[in-house]
C-alpha cells in the first residue's frame, strides 16, 4: 500500500512539474513571440477620376484586368475639347494682331514731338498697349488650358496594378473629380497584424514576421516590422449634445485588452502565391 502510495504521489508532483514547464514554455513562446490570426493582406488603393467632363467613347480595360504605369484606360469624347483648342488659337491670333497694332502705334506716338501731340494722349496709348499685352497673355492661357484639357480627355495608369471593381463603360458620362476607375497597386502589399496591447512591450521595429494565409498555409510569407499604430478608435469617447461628455456610469469589469495595428513589411514571398487585398492571415513574429 505505502508504495502505490508513494507511486501515486510521484505520478502526481511528475505531471504538476511537466504541466507547470509546459505553461511555462508557451508563456515564454507566447511572449517571446508575439502571434495574432488577426492579419490582413493591404495595398494601396489608387482611385482614378478625370479631370475633365464627358461621354467615354473608348474603355481599353475589362474588370480585374492588369495594367501596366502609362497605359491607357479611357478616352473621352474630344469633340468639344477640339473645337475648344481652334477657338483658342484664333482668339489668341486677335489678340497678337491687336498687341502689335497698340505697339505700333505707342511707338510712333512716342516720337512725336511735344507739340504735335499732348502727354495725356501719349499715356493713353501706353495703357492701351499695357492692356492688349494683357489680353495676349490672357489669350495664351486659355489656349494652354484647353490644349491641356483636351490632353486629359485620355487617362492613363499612374501605377502597376489591377483594375477591380470596374462599373462604369462605354457610353456612360463622367464628370469632373467623379471616381471612375480603381486600381490595387500591386508594387503595395503589405500586413496588417491585430496585436494585443499586453503584446506591444515585446514588439519591435525590425522584428522578423512570419505570415501564413488562410488560403495556402504551406506557402509562408516573410516580413519585417515596420511600424505599430498610435491611435485606435475610443469608443467609450462620446459627446451628448450639449458638447459634454456622456459617460456610462456601468464599468465592465471584464476588461477586453484592445487591438492594436502593426504594419509589416513584406520581405520575400514564393512567386505563385496570389496576393489579394482583405485577405486574412496568422503572423508570427520573433525578435531581431
């Protein structure tokens, strides 16, 4: 009896040591290295919209098409913006015509003597050259700007990336400043990891990441931490509508700790592994 008794007891203080090295060991794992399944694949979102108004008569994208920097996404009707330029180029014409004849005769009124012709009169056609040197240049820059417009009747890309989310065609009209074409800029990906604040202690610029998608947990990403957020959403920060706060006079005494952004750079990943923005990952991260 005594020995199963100690048996009994040796069993025991052997699985209390092995369970408190085991909580010991994923504590340090835990902290040592921080981990969160809070990840998600972003990129920059670049959104096209045109400088000037009009009919699109030529779309040269499809919908999650790729596009390369300079190519061309769409053209807009240029009738209006044609006839806008030769309007342009003949008032500019007048205004040169009428800017030498001023200039002509200020000068040959400048030589006259005295006698012939009053200093009023000779700074009247000074202040007419003055004027119609102004309405040359006047003339040039709307000359300009519709030679300008007329140039922004077609887009192009600004950046390498994908076309998604595409609505609008052939036919339709945009105007001014409207959102027209979306792009995800591919040379963008990056992380973003949820961390816990008790984590933050323990994460560092340049810490190396590990990402492992949801989509193909065999092909894992590296990265590099490049920054942590400083500021989340308070949402216990509220206004009532004297402009004072409204506090809640219950506190929750489970207290949640918050979730704080870590963007990652992306280091190396394999080369047939889709990245797609919003996509969800586990990241791990050890120190440098």
């Amino acid at each position: 009896m005594r020995k199963k008794r100690w048996l009994s007891l040796g069993i025991t203080a052997i699985a209390v040591v092995l369970a408190v090295f085991t909580v010991c060991q994923l504590w340090s794992y835990y902290m040592e290295s921080p981990w969160t399944r809070d990840g998600r694949v972003r990129a920059e979102i670049v959104n096209i919209s045109p400088y000037v108004s009009g009919i699109i008569n030529l779309m040269s994208v499809q919908d999650n098409a790729h596009v390369k920097k300079g190519d061309l996404l769409l053209k807009i009707d240029d009738n209006q913006y044609q006839l806008a330029v030769a309007t342009a180029e003949a008032n500019l014409a007048n205004a040169e015509v009428a800017m030498m004849e001023s200039r002509l005769e200020a000068h040959r009124r400048e030589k006259l003597n005295i006698s012939a012709i009053s200093k009023e009169e000779k700074q009247k056609y000074v202040a007419e050259q003055h004027s119609t040197e102004m309405q040359f240049k006047a003339a040039k820059s709307a000359l300009e700007k519709a030679q300008l417009d007329l140039k922004r009747t077609a887009i192009y890309s600004p950046v390498n990336g994908y076309i998604t989310n595409l609505s609008e065609h052939t036919g339709n009209y945009i105007t001014t400043g409207q959102p027209t074409l979306t792009i995800v800029n591919t040379q963008s990906m990056y992380i973003y990891g949820y961390f816990l604040e008790t984590q933050l202690s323990h994460i560092h610029r340049g810490d190396k990441a590990t990402i492992s998608l949801l989509s193909d947990k065999n092909k894992p990403i590296q990265g590099e931490v490049e920054s942590i957020a400083r500021g989340i959403t308070d949402y216990s920060n509220k206004t009532d509508n004297d402009g004072l706060h409204a506090v809640n006079p219950t506190f929750d005494w489970v207290r949640l700790a918050q979730r704080i952004p870590v963007r990652i750079k992306i280091t190396e990943k394999p080369d047939d592994l889709l990245l797609v923005a919003g996509m969800t990952c586990t990241i791990v991260l050890k120190k440098r």
